[in-house]
C-alpha cells in the first residue's frame, strides 16, 4: 500500500540536565537499534521490503509455533528494558518513540496466544500471494546482481518447506475447528492452480519473470547456470509447492471449512475480535460503538449523494442513480488498459502543481503506475506498494483491470488516486522512510488507523487540491467515502453481530455504486481480513477532527501545511499518541 522541515520532532516538557538526558537518549536509543536489528533477522522479508538487502537469502518460517516462542521471548525481552530505562530523563523525541514501541510490544504480546498462524494465508493476503509478487521480478526482492539471483532461489528452497508447514498449521486450525469460510477457501483453490504459478512450461510461469528481466551484463555462464537453476526450481519446487497447497485446500481443507460468515462464530471469536478492532483502530471503541459511527455517516454521505446526483440532472431515486452509473455504457469509456493507466496518469499531472500550497515537504522516492499482475487480480483491490527507503525502488500504486472494458470513471478514480498514490501513501509512506532522525523501527511501523486514515483524509482534500470539479469523480469520492463507512457496518455486522455474507453484499449495493461482483469481493476481503477495513474511516474521522480543532484554537495562525507536516513528520503512531501532538502543537 506505503508509505524540510522533518529533522525537528515535538518535544513534550522542559529538556533535562544535558548529561542525564544523554544517557538515557543513548540507552533508549540502543534499544530500538537492538529491535530493529534483531526484528529484520526475524522477518527478512521485511527487510527486504524496506530496502535493506542484507538478509535477502533467507525466508523464516514465520507461522509454527516454535517460532511463536521465540517471537514473544523477543518482545517481552525488548519491553522489559525499555521499562527499566528512567524516561523522565530522556529527550521528548526519545519518549516519543519509546512509547510507540512499547505500544507496539504491547499489541503483538497481546495478540500471541489466539495462535492466528493456524490460518497462515487466505485468498487476500499472504506469502503465498507476496511470494508470487516479488517472484516476479518487479516485486520488492531485486534481481539486479548474480547474487540477488542466488538469493531468490535460496528463498525458493525455504518457500517450499513454508508451504508443507501451512498445510500443517491449517490442519492445527481443523483441530480445534478454527477454520475459514468455505467460500473462502474456494477462491484460494483457484489461486493455488493459477495456470501462470502451475503451468509445466517454465517459460510461461509467473516465476519465469526475472530470467526475462534479466541484466545484460551478466556472464554467459551466469545466465545459462541460473536460467537453467530457475526452470529447474520453477518444475522441481514452486508448481509443486503451490499444486500441494492446492490439493491439500480442495481435498482436505474445503470439506472441514465452515458455512458461517464472521468470526464470532469461531472460539473465542468475539475475543479476538475485540482485540482486532482495537489493534486496527488503536482505539478503545467498542464494536457496537464502531457499528453506531458507520451507521451515521453512511447516512451523513447519502444525503450528499442525492445533491450530485440533482446535479447530474438524474431525476429517479438514488437506487436507480447507483445502477445507472453502474450499467450505463457513457461511464466504461476504456478499451484497454493502457486507457486506463493513462488516466490515472494525467489525474497525476493535474494534482503536482497543486501539491505545494499543502505541503512543505515532498518525497524522493520515486512513483510509478502499475497495472495489478495477472495471477492475483482477479482479487486484489487497488493498492500501494512502498519504495525502498534509499530510493532505489520507486513506490508503486498498482490497480487490477481484469476487463478494461467494465472499468468504471465514477468509481472514484481521483480518489482513488490521492489515497493510494500522491499524496495519501506515497507521501506518509515514503516520508516516513526517508526521515532519517527517526529511529529505523520507527521508519518503517505501519498503523492502519494512522496511514489508511490518513489516505482517506487526502481524499476528503481532493477539492482543494483541484480535484472533482467533474461531478461524476465528485459522485466516485463519495462513493469512495461511503465505501469506507459502509465497511465500518458490515465488518462490525458480520464478525460481532451476526451477519450473513449476503447480507452483508446486500447492504454494501444498496448504499453505494458498486457492482454485485465488486461487492463480493470487498465483502469476501473483511471476511478474512479481520476488522482491517475498520481503520480507514476511523483515522480519517480523528485526522479530520484534529485538524478541525486546531483551526478553532489556532485561528489565523492555522496553516494547512504545517498542519500536514505535525501529522507527517514523526510517521505512524497510535491515534491517541498523535492527538497529544496536535493537540500540543503550535507554529
């Protein structure tokens, strides 16, 4: 999805004697270096993601629960010496970080004992979908060197052996019928036996991707020993290790998944939900709480929709208005894909000159436009992909067009880009990263309510940044905005009160434009991405509420960006933790 002025961070009180809040900076300080050391040896594929390559030849067996162990061992160790440190002495920039971290611990230490790895992967997310991405050649892990080469395929040897351990952990799950819905499950099937990840011609499999992108520089005998190494590991280990997750889903797993939608109906499935919801919005709402927010801004959006809509001169009910905008053929002007890309990128050139009269600072990392890759896009939503810290990998938006043809310009596609794009992830993500007076954890956190709320408050700037003069992408930035508050009620529906998954679909249609097969897909994603959806409009709603109070208290004094640059320059927090800032921030 992520992702100046930045080299001053907020000070909470009255800076100590110089010699004693250096001692305690320093302390503190190798705490979070021993953590993001030691966190990058346990999770090197988020190194990887991060841009740092040194552990680029391993891939952890992440999901058993030997390595659960050793996870919690880890955060309880790094929290007891953060604990031990007398922060009253410290810096305000090292109290800052040392409260998300231990925020941060807290959460993980929290969640260990659901034992969630029993469903390692489902049809949305998960390293069997990621390892396809970054097999592929323009994922996160490069294929610019012989030894970015070799360690891919050392990372393939590992693949293989995470893949027997799911099925392993999948039968876990069976056990104490801790299990995914059985429509879920279908579609992971389809995924597992995508021709382009199975397929017996080597040459025409997803995995294939990098020996065709493959540098001219190489040596003649690097390029014939790692073509001949990649077709061999394509044939002898991934086919195979898909195809064996494949039949162990279809054979064995499909048959023991449940009929029923949320997780309340699991064990201990109104815990976990509860801690999912408090975990996605770092928040202490409670379900129904969330449930009542969605409630009223849906209904909040719906009168909006009907001013569009008499501004579009449409004279029927807003029902008839969402299936006009669906099925009319005047709003699927694309042919190809290439149509579609474009668009988003001329959406871009009209936003750039705008981008300074909110904003002091701007990202180095480069920004590209990609179409979604085939084998996954029959799933995936659009989505950002974030740059490598040094720059040397741009930030991506990529965005599924199964059908050019079907592709809808109400859909919100200014929107859709000032969230996943610029100036939503790629700015928060990108800055965040390239902020080197942040400590490294702190570079590269990541909090739902904190960057997909912030990605939503881009969205309800986009006017003025010169956007939805169009009322058709003023009706798909509604549409967007409703989207978010729908899934605050279906999500809450489904996992605490009940909900069915059609009922669900059918909530989801009647309150805004979206096809039937958009609905599913969306209803499909928070079935199995617990309480995730709940973020986006519970941050955007304190983003929007901070930055209206301190219009009120600063008055003239207010700038929009400054503003901006007090949310953006610490980087991913707790929404309480960045309320104290605002809340404290004066030009």
């Amino acid at each position: 999805m992520v992702r100046g002025s930045l080299l001053f961070l907020l000070f909470f009180c009255c800076f100590p004697t110089i010699g004693v809040s250096q001692q305690s900076d320093g302390a503190l300080q190798q705490v979070f270096e021993d953590y993001h050391e030691q966190y990058l040896i346990l999770f090197p594929l988020e190194a990887t993601a991060f841009g740092d390559s040194r552990y680029n030849d391993l891939l952890s067996i992440d999901i058993d629960q030997g390595f659960a162990a050793k996870e919690t061992q880890f955060y309880k160790q790094i929290l007891g010496r953060i604990r031990a440190i007398d922060r009253t002495t410290a810096s305000g920039s090292k109290r800052l970080s040392a409260e998300i971290l231990e925020y941060e611990l807290n959460m993980r230490l929290e969640g260990m004992p659901f034992d969630f790895d029993r469903i390692p992967f489902h049809q949305f997310d998960g390293l069997p979908l990621a390892f396809g991405q970054m097999g592929s050649g323009t994922g996160s892990h490069p294929f610019k060197t012989v030894k970015d080469y070799d360690d891919w395929l050392k990372r393939i040897d590992a693949f293989s052996v995470w893949s027997r351990t799911a099925i392993e952990r999948f039968r876990d799950g069976i056990q104490d019928n801790y299990v995914l819905p059985k429509i879920l499950v279908e579609r992971m099937v389809k995924q597992m036996f995508d021709p382009t990840i199975v397929s017996d011609d080597p040459e025409r499999n997803l995995f294939y991707g990098p020996i065709k992108l493959m540098p001219a520089h190489f040596s003649a005998v690097d390029k014939v020993r790692l073509t001949t190494a990649f077709k061999a590991a394509i044939l002898d280990k991934i086919a195979p290790a898909y195809r064996g997750m494949g039949d162990f889903l279809r054979d064995e797993y499909l048959p023991k998944s449940r009929e029923s939608t949320g997780i309340m109906d699991l064990k201990g499935g109104r815990e976990q939900y509860q801690y999912w919801v408090r975990r996605w919005t770092t928040t202490s709402l409670t379900p129904d709480e969330i449930f009542s927010i969605g409630e009223l801004e849906v209904a909040r959006i719906l009168q909006e929709m009907e001013s569009v809509k008499q501004q579009m001169n449409f004279s029927g009910t807003l029902t008839e208005f969402f299936e006009h905008l669906r099925i009319d053929p005047k709003y699927k002007p694309f042919k190809t894909p290439n149509e579609v890309i474009s668009f988003f990128a001329a959406i871009q050139a009209r936003l750039e000159p705008q981008l300074e009269k909110a904003f002091l600072n701007r990202p180095k990392t480069p920004f590209e436009i990609r179409r979604t890759e085939a084998f996954r896009e029959a799933t995936a939503s659009a989505e950002y992909m974030p740059g490598s810290a040094d720059g040397s990998r741009p930030g991506i938006f990529y965005t599924p067009i199964p059908d050019a043809t079907q592709f809808n310009i109400t859909g919100g596609m200014e929107s859709l880009f000032l969230h996943e794009a610029i100036p939503g992830h790629h700015y928060q993500i990108s800055l965040q990263q390239e902020n080197q007076q942040l400590p490294r954890f702190a570079r590269f956190l990541w909090y739902g309510a904190y960057g997909e709320g912030w990605a939503l408050y881009c969205e309800s700037i986009g006017q003025e940044l010169g956007l939805y003069t169009d009322p058709k992408q003023r009706m798909g930035a509604l549409g967007d905005e409703m989207h978010r508050a729908i899934r605050l009620v279906v999500d809450v529906g489904m996992h605490w009160k009940g909900w069915t998954r059609e009922r669900a679909i059918e909530y989801m249609m009647a309150n805004e434009p979206i096809s039937e097969e958009g609905a599913i897909a969306e209803i499909e994603r928070y079935m199995a991405y617990t309480a995730q959806a709940l973020s986006y409009k519970i941050g955007q709603i304190k983003i929007s509420e901070l930055r209206s109070r301190s219009e009120k208290r600063l008055g003239k004094q207010f700038s929009l960006p400054l503003f901006h640059d007090q949310v953006l320059r610490n980087g991913c927090m707790p929404l309480a933790i960045l309320a104290k800032i605002i809340e404290q921030w004066k030009p």
